[in-house]
C-alpha cells in the first residue's frame, strides 16, 4: 500500500513538473512557429487586414535577388565558419588538455566569449575593426588595413566572420576537452608499444574516440552559424550595399520593418527546414563514420 501510494505521490511529482513546462515550450515555442507558418500563406504586413495568397510568397522567394543573395552570404559564411570552428577548438582542446600549468585559469579565460552576449562583442569588435586597426595600420604603413575591413564590400563579412569564430570557439573547446578527458590512457600505451608517431596517435587513436563530440560541435556549429544574426546587427547592418545580409537578419529587418511579414514567414519556414535537413544529413554522415570507426 505504501509503494502504491508513493508511487501515485512520484507520478503527481512528475506532472508537475513536467506541464508548465510542456505548456511554457508551447506558448513560447510551437505557437510561434505555428503562426509564422499560418502567415506565411497570407500578404499580412505585420498590421492591419490580409488576405490568403496560398503558395505565392513561396514561389516569389525563389525570384527574390536579395533572397537568394542571403542565402548564398549565410551558407558562405556558415561553412567556412564551421571549419574554422571546430579546427581552432580541437587544436586548443588540446592544449589544453595537455600537461601544462594553469590548465584550469587558461580554460576559465578560453571560456569568457561565450559568456559575453553576442552584440556587446560585436559592438566591441566594431570599434577595433573601425578605429583601432585602421589607426594602427596607419602609423605602420599599412595600406590594406588603413581602411575599416567593415566598410568593404568584398571583406566585410571577413570581420563578421572572424567576431562570430571568435565568439563560438569557446563552447567547441570544451565539449572537445570533455571528450578527450574520455579517451582511456590504455589506448595511448598501447599505441607506444607498437611505435606510433605523433600524427598516428591522433588520426588512429584520439579521433576515433572523440567522432560522437565531433558529430555533436559540427551540428551545433552549423545551425549557429546559419543563424547568425547579433555579430551582423551590432557590426555592419546588412551592409555595406547588402554584401553582409544573412537571412536571420532579412527575415527580422524586412518582415518587421519593411512590410513583408506574410513573405519573411515564408522565408523563415523555408530556412526553418534546411537547417533541419541539413542537421539530420550531418547526424547520418557522422553516425555512419562512427560506426566504421
């Protein structure tokens, strides 16, 4: 009796808990997404009346010049960023991981991008990139560098890029250091026996063992880059002439002040299911490595 009566108190317990969640997840995250996509089939402007317009907004995105020129910046600067992402903080998981002093203060101050909000570092970096550098570059002579990277079509979204690497590394090294605090020391004297050299020992010993953390910060990676939006809100705007426009920021520039709230829910659907898709392609590819390893 006394086991049952626990039991039903556990499962009060549990409801509990778990309902205003559930119901906090809804109203702030699935309600949301359902009224986007509600809207997305109409011409509302944000205000006022609308009509429905079926698929029109979905068709007209793909004739959309400055569409299809954020999509093309976002996935530029989402693969270029991941690369680097996950290059740099395996490089400094190591070092890190590694017999040297202070581990513990260099991996507290590693971690302090990621702690800072993403539009003061941006805001932050924007005054380096627009007084800082170009005055340094100037007393030494430096003509490519005179100017403010953040002011040129062709390089602007370079400082974007580097701000939101910076940013993100942070997270990436330590899920890495808690992978390669995974790998058994075993492997490693056994890979000294049989005379292993130092590129050996990662390419056939550590990254093997850290494929799951790999899988998990070059997904996590991505959709972050994709969605960039507070390194480009807090340096450039969009600009110069739209050259750093990602779809996050179209889609909240456009559908909140330019009157295309009907066609940016549209977009953001659209972009809602590529990074899906493009989440389950890498869990499948990393999974199918893991298992050959």
């Amino acid at each position: 009796m006394r086991q049952r009566r626990a039991k039903v108190s556990n499962n009060r317990t549990f409801l509990a808990m778990t309902i205003p969640i559930v119901i906090l997840f809804f109203l702030f995250n699935t309600l949301p997404l359902l009224t986007g996509a509600f809207y997305s089939f109409t011409n509302y402007k944000g205000y006022g009346s609308y009509d429905f317009v079926g698929l029109r907004n979905y068709v007209d995105l793909f004739s959309d010049s400055r569409v299809m020129h954020s999509y093309w910046f976002t996935f530029k600067y989402a693969i270029v960023g991941t690369i680097l992402i996950n290059v740099l903080s395996l490089l400094i998981a190591m070092g890190l991981n590694s017999k040297i002093r202070c581990k513990s203060l260099l991996r507290g101050i590693y971690f302090i991008p990621n702690i800072l909000g993403g539009l003061i570092i941006g805001y932050i970096f924007s005054f380096i990139f627009t007084y800082i550098i170009p005055a340094v570059a100037k007393a030494m002579h430096i003509g490519f560098l005179e100017n403010s990277i953040l002011a040129s079509e062709t390089w602007a979204w370079v400082g974007v890029l580097i701000v939101g690497v910076w940013q993100a590394v942070a997270m990436n090294t330590i899920i890495y250091i808690s992978g390669l605090q995974t790998v058994p020391g075993d492997i490693y004297e056994a890979g000294m026996i049989d005379g292993v050299n130092g590129w050996q020992k990662f390419w056939k010993l550590t990254f093997p063992m850290l494929m799951p953390f790999v899988s998990i910060n070059l997904i996590l990676s991505t959709k972050n880059m994709l969605m960039v939006f507070d390194q480009i809100m807090s340096l450039t705007k969009g600009g110069p002439s739209q050259s750093t426009e990602s779809i996050s920021y179209l889609i909240y520039k456009n559908g909140m002040d330019g009157g295309q709230f009907g066609f940016q829910c549209a977009n953001a659907v659209i972009f809602f299911i590529l990074i899906v898709a493009i989440s389950v392609f890498q869990q499948k590819i990393t999974s199918k490595r893991e298992e050959q390893l």
